[in-house]
C-alpha cells in the first residue's frame, strides 16, 4: 500500500535544546496545527493503492471525486478522466499493471498500462462519502457464448470466446480462444480439406458449418501432404509416416446412428495400419479419423510423452509459445474443438505444450493437432481472428470442415461491450442518457458491430463558483448552443470531455 509519509519536529528535543520562550512555544504549536492541518487536507489529492490479501485484485481509492470517465485509448491502456481534481504526479506497478497519475489544468489523469486487453466489465468501481475504488482483476476469465439451432429447433452446436489472464505453470499469462462444442453429431458430416498454396478456406455448402486447421503437413516436391494417417467414410486418405514413432489420434465412429469418440496412438508401419482400422470398422462406421499429437489425455490419464511420439524439444512449437488448435472430450462427455491465442496475436504468442497439459487438466482425452501459424477457425466461409488483432495474417495447408444441410439460426446469451475513446454511459444493456452520438463496437461471440446511440439529454457538472462547466459530448457545438452561456473564456479538451471556462 502508498502512503504519504509524515514527519513531524520533536517537540521536547526543540524546547529543551533552545529554551523557547511561552511566547514562542505557543508559535510552536500554532504552526504545528497548520503543518497538521494541511498535511491532513491534502489527503483528498492523491492516490491509494492497495493490493488484496487473496492477490485477485489490485484496489486503486481515489478521494472524493466530482465525477469520472474511463476511456480506452488503446488495448493496452485504460485512462480514468477525473475533471476539477488534483492528483499528485506519481507512478506505481504492480502485478500486471503500470499507474501513473498525471495533472492538468483543472484536470487529473489515471493512466493505466496493461500487459493484456481488460474487458470494461471487470473493471469494479464503488463510491461512497470519502472516495471512488476502482479495482482491476489481477487473474480474470470471461466467456461468451453463442447458440446455433436448426430451423425445427435442435441445438446444432455453441461457439465460445473467451479470454482469460491466468497462471499457468507458476507464469502469468493472458490468452484467447474460440471453441466448438457439437451438440448433435446426427446432423454433422466431415470433410477433409488439403489446402497447398495457403488460400483462405473457401468451402460452398448451405447449411450450417465450421472448420479448424487439420494435420501436421511436409513438402513433398511442390506440394504439401499430411505426413499423418486420415480416415474419412470409412476410406483411408494419407497413411502414417512408417519411420515415425506411433502418434496421437482421434476418431469417431458411429454405430447405430450413435457416435463414439476415440483417441489413442495410431500404429505407424502401414501393415499395422490397415489391420488397425480393419479392426475399427468391425467396432463401427469410421466417420472420421485424424493422427496428429501429442496424445495428452486419455480416460483422465495423462499420456502425453513428447520423445515417445519423435516431437523432442525442439520443432513442432512444443517449448515455444504458440496458438494452438486442440481437440478434446469434456468431463461430461461432449466434444469440442478450440483454437487459442495468444493475446498479442503473433504466431509466437500463446503456450506452450506444457502449458497446454496444465490448460486442459479438466478434460477426459485430449489432443493436440497443428499449432504455431495454421491455427484458426472458420464458421461459414468467415475466419474467426483473434478479438484484439484485426488481422492474424495465416492460414492453414488442410483443414477439417464439419458440416450439415440444415437451415439454422443463431441465439447469442450476451454481449460483451469493448469501449474505445469516446464512447461512455453503457453499462450492458443500461444507458445513460448522455448528449451527442455514440458509437460502441459490440461483440457477440460470433462478430463484431458497431451501433450508435443517440440522446437529446445532457449530463454535465457545473461548477458556480469557479465557473466553469464539465460536459462530456460528440457534438460540442450542439452542446454550447444548450448551455447558452454569454461568453466563453476557455475550453479544454480530453478526448470528448470538455472543461468550459466561462465569464
């Protein structure tokens, strides 16, 4: 915690060494009361910074301010715009954020730095008598999701995002992921898609579909092949690499219109092989299969041993952090596929392989497929890119595509909104009633939008005896023919807030 630091005379060393006078003591003590009372007084100008016990959250205590605004400059930053306050200039780090507190004229700005975007959600405030608190999360996980349905109403599948600041192996990290959940396999196919020149994954089906990057892949001449076995309707693709070490796979089979899943290590020699899946198809249909790894769990267990599968340490983005793509069965058996980033949103952001074991500890069985830059995934010819970056510039060589013919529609459980410079007063779905146009990019889970919302109303504080007045508009000339004031003296500008100094 910072705090002020106050250091006061000896009042029985200053007296007996000098003698002071009656006069001069009670001198003394009148200046003491002052020193006391302005140092006491000062307390309403600066900052408190205070870190909770649990290490959750870091609690930042502002003294009695008129009002506020908070503003995202840039993903990395979060400004608290506090008009009519003095805030002593001062920096403070802590945890994943940098403070500094920086005054204007008749203004005071909290700049807040942070390693990783901070959704305006979690960002805590209260108020009372003495003070704001604004508290900011030091490990935080949001999740949205969407719903995809068949027109007869059947749950086809649910789209998540989410991003989440954690530690993972003793290191903190922030990451974002999308993830597939199927709900209905019935209504699925499977296509496998090898893409050699690294186009975008343009796949023409009606219907509902989503696709991730497939396989690991090698040059063979001037084409690229999975180096790995793939099976689909009941038909062997690409036969594993003979002089590799089994690797992970995952299947699914179906059997009386149900399907099962399976993952293990897929024999390698080609004989082997085939009698494998001779064996599988006496189990069932073969709907798909795809090798890739490591293997990482299987029935609760941990199996993943990167030297037994030839990945070693180095290659593969197996020590390097890394997006990765990940296929896994939850503990209440459902199936889901999920692309993670990084939130930096480079081909070397995101974890690595243990890191990854230590991600998915929940799950039953897991595999990893590709990872590094050919990670991503599709809904409907649209590329889902990382929230925080417009453009993740890659795209895979193979690709599995699940698909189906039936119509749907999409149900979105919530919202997250994201605020950028001068967008404020929307707290969910509650607006308050501000003046001037709005606009605020909103993201569903599936894509973003903007919408504009637009007030007749306007929400300013007027201070009489200093006169001057704090509005916050995207139409300051609308604003000022409102207000109606005689003559202007002065404005200062901070983003869309203005402070109008008046005569």
């Amino acid at each position: 915690m910072h705090k002020e630091s106050k250091t006061y005379p000896n009042k029985s060393s200053n007296l007996s060494n000098n003698k002071l006078s009656k006069t001069n003591y009670i001198t003394l003590l009148f200046l003491l009361s002052i020193i006391f009372l302005s140092k006491s007084q000062a307390k309403s100008d600066y900052l408190e910074w205070q870190a909770l016990y649990d290490s959750e959250r870091l609690y930042i205590n502002i003294q009695k301010p008129i009002t506020y605004r908070i503003f995202y400059p840039s993903k990395h930053e979060i400004n608290i715009f506090l008009p009519f306050d003095k805030i002593e200039n001062k920096e403070f780090n802590y945890s994943l954020y940098s403070l500094q507190a920086i005054n204007w004229n008749f203004y005071s700005v909290l700049r807040i730095n942070t390693p990783y975007p901070l959704p305006f959600e979690l960002i805590d405030v209260t108020q009372d008598e003495d003070k704001v608190t604004i508290s900011l999360p030091l490990e935080y996980k949001v999740r949205t999701t969407t719903y995809f349905y068949s027109s007869d109403n059947r749950l086809i599948a649910k789209l998540y995002y989410q991003i989440s600041v954690d530690d993972f192996l003793q290191k903190k990290k922030g990451i974002s992921s999308y993830g597939i959940q199927i709900s209905d396999f019935s209504l699925f196919n499977i296509n496998f898609i090898c893409n050699d020149k690294r186009e975008e994954l343009n796949f023409n089906r009606t219907g509902f579909w989503f696709a991730i990057n497939g396989t690991y892949f090698a040059r063979s001449g001037n084409r690229y092949r999975t180096v790995a076995g793939v099976v689909y309707d009941n038909q062997i693709v690409s036969y594993p690499v003979e002089w590799r070490p089994p690797r992970g796979f995952w299947a699914i089979l179906k059997k009386d219109q149900q399907s099962s899943f399976l993952f293990d290590r897929l024999p390698n020699l080609k004989k082997e092989f085939e009698n494998f899946i001779s064996y599988l198809r006496n189990q069932g249909y073969i709907h798909f299969l795809v090798q890739a790894g490591p293997l990482i769990y299987k029935d609760h267990l941990l199996m993943m041993d990167i030297e037994a599968e030839a990945f070693g340490l180095k290659g593969n983005n197996i020590t390097d952090d890394a997006p990765r793509t990940v296929i896994y069965v939850d503990r209440e058996n459902r199936l889901n596929f999920e692309v993670i980033y990084g939130l930096q949103g480079t081909r070397k952001d995101g974890l690595n392989i243990y890191e990854l074991v230590n991600y998915l500890s929940e799950t039953k069985d897991a595999l990893n497929l590709d990872g590094g830059s050919s990670s991503c995934i599709y809904i409907s010819n649209k590329k889902l890119e990382p929230l925080f970056e417009k453009n993740f510039p890659y795209n895979s060589q193979n690709y599995i595509v699940f698909y189906t013919n039936t119509d749907f529609y999409v149900v979105s459980e919530k919202s997250m909104y994201y605020y950028f410079p001068g967008i404020f007063g929307l707290d969910h779905n509650n607006i308050v009633k501000i003046h001037g146009a709005n606009y605020v990019t909103i993201f569903n889970g599936y894509e973003k939008y903007q919408k504009v919302f637009f007030s007749d109303e306007m929400d300013y504080y007027h201070n009489t005896s200093k006169k001057m007045i704090f509005i916050q508009t995207n139409d300051l000339q609308m604003s000022l023919e409102k207000l109606n004031l005689e003559k202007i003296k002065n404005i200062n500008r901070y983003y869309n807030c203005y402070i109008i100094e008046y005569e």
